[in-house]
C-alpha cells in the first residue's frame, strides 16, 4: 500500500465531478473530468492554459492514504509534475463522496484536470483550457477494491439496509459503474463490428 505523509497546505479541492467520452481519446471510454478551485494555487492554472492543447511533460501520478491517519475515508491523488515547472499538486477524495469518481478514474485510467474558471459544470468547460492527465493503473492502492467496498457497505448500512443487503447492494452497484465506465462509444463499437 502506498501510505505517506500528505501535505495538507494548498490541498486542491473539487467544486464538482463528471465525465466526458470522446470517440478519438481512450477508445470513447468515459473519462472524468475534476473541476478544480485554483485559487491558491494560480503554477496551476498557469500550467493549464499554458498546454490547453498539448498535455504537460513528465508527470508521475500516485494514489495514496496518509500514513499518520487511520481514516480510511480520504484517498489523495498526487501530481508531481516535471515539466515545465516541478510542482506538486495533492487532490482531497472524499470516499463517500467521490469514490465513484475516484473508481472511474482508475477505470479510465486518466482524467481531465479542468480549473473552476473554464467552467463550474463539465459542460461548461467542454470548449474551453483542460488538461488530460494519465494516471497508469498500477498506481492505484493496493487495497483499494477494499477500500471502496467497505465504503459503499457501510453507506448502505446507514441507509437501513442488513450486512447481507448491503454487501449484495454493494457488489450489483460496482458490477454497473464499472460496466458504464467501460462502455465502447458508438463509433468504437462499429469500427470493431466491421473489423470483425
């Protein structure tokens, strides 16, 4: 498991979740995008408009939990960006709010870093500065297919539902956010159709 000590100060925070499929980028595969507040951190929405059309150089992205916590709660996503500027940028998960994403973007393997300022909803954005980001899946935690699982068990739990409810409610959940994050867009089924 990849544990660390987070570094709280300036920690990016969500304003608002979604996702976009495109047919020429990840196969037309659901990518999600993140609505960023910037506001502290102004290298970042430099870096934004600065590769609005190419993505940036030398990025390494990590899943990680803070090691001096045992809330099992929060995952962080960190960006260590190389180039053209080294920074570090940590994004807050909230698990009960953003696991979902936060699965989707390990599904996805990648997701759009878009600031608040090109748009507070994804649509908003869909013409204006973003950057993809790769996020290889082997950077994900090792635990984390448990991690979700006991987060989405014990929501359904605080929803009234028995241990065995919630565990059947918890596995049909994932087996359909899963199978929409990996659905094929139109064009991508029937170019694979006529391959065929």
């Amino acid at each position: 498991m990849k544990r660390r000590h987070i570094n709280t100060t300036n920690m990016l925070k969500i304003v608002r979740d979604g996702a976009i499929a495109m047919p020429d980028i990840g196969d037309g595969r659901l990518i999600p995008v993140l609505i960023i507040d910037c506001d502290t951190r102004r290298d970042l929405f430099d870096m934004v408009m600065a590769h609005e059309d190419t993505p940036p150089g030398d990025v390494t992205v990590t899943w990680a939990k803070d090691f001096f916590s045992f809330n099992t709660k929060r995952v962080y996503l960190i960006i260590d960006f190389k180039k053209p500027v080294e920074t570090e940028a940590i994004i807050e998960f909230d698990l009960e709010k953003y696991g979902g994403i936060a699965d989707l973007i390990i599904t996805a393997r990648a997701f759009y870093f878009q600031p608040k300022e090109s748009g507070a909803r994804v649509i908003e954005g869909l013409t204006k500065p973003k950057i993809l980001i790769e996020v290889p899946y082997g950077a994900k935690l090792d635990n984390w297919d448990s991690i979700l699982h006991n987060m989405l068990v014990r929501k359904f739990r605080k929803q009234g539902a028995s241990k065995k409810e919630a565990k059947t409610a918890t596995q049909q959940h994932l087996k359909k956010w899963r199978s929409m994050a990996l659905r094929e867009s139109p064009t991508q089924k029937e170019d694979d159709d006529e391959g065929n």
